[in-house]
C-alpha cells in the first residue's frame, strides 16, 4: 500500500506544472463559457417576454421561434453541465497545487533539502510541465551522490505520504 500512496504522490507531483497550465486555461474558459451562457440568457429573455402570443395556427414565425428557445434551453442545460465539470477539475487542480505548496513552505514537515530536490525534480520546467530535471542533474545541482538523492527523495516521498494520509 506504501507504494501505491508513494506512486500517487510522486504523480501528483509530476502533473504539478500541469496543474498550473491547466488551472489557468480552466479559469479562460471558465470566463468564456459564463460569457456565452449570460449571453444565451439575454437572447432567451428577448424572445421568451411572457407576453400573452398569438396561437401558432399560420404563424410559422412563432413555430421557430419555440424552436428557437427550446434549442438554447438545451444548449444552456450542456453548458451548466459543462461548467459544473469545469469547475470540479479546477478545484482538483488547486487543490493539489495547494498540497503540493504546502511541501514547500515553511509549515512543510520537509527538510529543506528535501525541498530543493522536490523542486528541482519536478517543478523546474514549467513550460514543458512532462519533461522533469534527470537525476543526475539534480546531483549536480545539490552536490550529493546518486544514493544520497535517492535516500533524500524516499525521505520526502515518505514524509508526504504520512501528511496526506492523516489529512485524507
């Protein structure tokens, strides 16, 4: 079981710079798709006036009309689903940006250079957020041997499975 939290910890790291891209394409499209639904509403509002109509008997003009406001009630239920889902991926990303941020501030229960490999491992190529600094590089960086910065990793690995599982 060790393992698999370990496993989880270490991918949740790993999407970190994900995480960040994508919170904040979440919030673009976030912003868009209020924008169109606010939008769809002041159309629906314009042509749904509740005033008494005449009855459609001849009146294809009031027939496309229901039609009309009958397709943008559909596209406006899609797209509240669509924000509800937008909205919990959001929250999934800040939440784990969050936890992960928490490992690297000063409350953390990291060492500092547990820290600095964590940040170096993982959050040091935000613009390419699949690509992570090699091991060796991250030796160089820190100036300790391969088994050194394995042993100082298991260490972090370990400390934030402990936190996440008496947080969980």
């Amino acid at each position: 079981k060790n393992g698999v939290i370990n496993l989880n910890v270490k991918q949740m790291l790993k999407n970190y710079n994900y995480y960040k891209q994508r919170s904040i394409q979440i919030h673009k499209d976030l912003t868009e798709l209020i924008e169109d639904i606010k939008y769809k509403a002041t159309l629906k509002a314009a042509v749904n006036d509740d005033l008494p109509k005449p009855s459609d008997v001849g009146n294809p003009t009031l027939s496309i009309v229901i039609e009309c406001i009958d397709h943008i009630d559909a596209i406006y239920v899609k797209m509240a689903d669509r924000l509800e889902n937008i909205r919990h991926e959001y929250d999934n990303c800040i939440d784990n940006m969050n936890k992960i941020d928490f490992f690297l501030g000063c409350n953390s229960p990291l060492e500092p250079n547990e820290k600095r490999l964590i940040q170096l491992r993982y959050m040091s190529n935000c613009n390419e957020p699949e690509k992570f600094m090699s091991w060796e590089k991250v030796q160089q960086e820190m100036s300790y041997c391969e088994a050194a910065i394995h042993k100082i990793h298991n260490s972090a690995m370990s400390k934030m499975h402990n936190w996440l599982t008496k947080k969980g």
